[in-house]
C-alpha cells in the first residue's frame, strides 16, 4: 500500500497542492526447487510484483536530471504490476557451479517516459506514462570456480529483450541487451 500527498510548497503553483494517490495491491511469490540427481537440480519460480509511481515519475517538472530535457509531471500515473515466471537448472560438482535461468516479466501499465512532442526553450519536453503492457523475456547463466586458498573466479552473462506488446514499432527504452561480468574474489578462510 503506497500513499502519496502532495503539500503547498513555496515557489510552486496551488494547482499542484493537495494531489493525492493511493495505491495498493497484494504481491506473492511461489517457488519450488526440484534434485533431478547429486549434481543438477530444477528450479521454478511464479511471482506477482508491484511498484508504485515514485514522486518524480508522478510529480516533478523541471529540467532532467542530465539537464538536457525537460520533464512534466504526470499525478495521474497509475502502479504498475507485473507477473514473472523463472524457470532454471542449477550444477553443482565439487568446486565448479553453474546456473541457468529463462525469465518472462509481463508489465501491466508499465511506466514510460516518451516525447510530448513540444519544446521549452530548445530542450524536448517529455512526460512519464502508463502503457498497457510491456514484455522481457532474458536468460541469465553464470558460472563460479574455486581455485582454493579463498581464491575463486565467477562469471555470468545476461540477455535482456523487452517488448511492447501492442505497439511493437515502439522501441522501449532499457539499460543493456547483454551484459557480461566477471570476477576474481579472494575470502580468507
């Protein structure tokens, strides 16, 4: 349950005090591990989430934080919620581990910053909205070695597509497609 109200502030208008939004729904998770035999098991998991319009999504208008657009508030953003499905296998022999996983994250009313299509100045305008669903679909492996004496060296790889189902023409914004990360990590024993 998340509630947000705004208060008459100095140097804003009157329009903008008094806003109120309430949101509210229940989140869960099911999860469930199968030992297909010593060394590989089987993992599934089903989950509802929910996050609520933080204040600068539903509230702020001003320059963007790099300074080179400007944003318009949005308080009637609605929460988004999401249903996510994890399936995975997991090895584990001696020192060597290794995980698999496939994701599906479908997004209702996901939030969005897209163009208003008018300027302030020379700088774009831009305004957070509520799409009707939003898709990623990824696979996720990483993989762990210990060398012993406390030295190990970990590695994993993330492929990341997302999607908006009813307008796929859209590109939708993210912060990587794949990513790769790799570690050398030393703890004394």
């Amino acid at each position: 349950d998340v509630q947000a109200r705004t208060r008459a502030t100095a140097g804003l208008p009157d329009s903008v005090a008094g806003l109120e939004a309430n949101n509210s729904t229940t989140v869960y998770a099911v999860n469930g591990i199968y030992r297909l035999n010593d060394y590989v098991s089987a993992v599934a998991t089903y989950g509802r989430g929910f996050r609520a319009p933080n204040l600068i999504e539903r509230y702020f208008s001003g320059p963007s934080t790099d300074g080179t657009a400007i944003q318009v508030a949005n308080p009637g953003l609605d929460a988004e919620t999401s249903n996510n499905v994890d399936l995975g296998l997991r090895l584990h022999l001696n020192r060597f581990d290794a995980e698999w996983f496939y994701f599906r994250n479908s997004l209702r009313d996901g939030i969005l910053t897209r163009p208003t299509g008018r300027t302030v100045g020379r700088q774009a305008e831009f305004q957070n909205i509520n799409v009707e669903r939003l898709r990623t679909n990824g696979h996720e492996v990483s993989v762990g070695v210990d060398l012993g004496q406390g030295v190990s060296v970990t590695s994993n790889y993330t492929k990341l597509e997302t999607k908006n189902p009813d307008s796929p023409d859209i590109p939708v914004a993210g912060t990587y497609s794949s990513k790769l990360n790799a570690a050398l990590g030393y703890r004394p024993r």
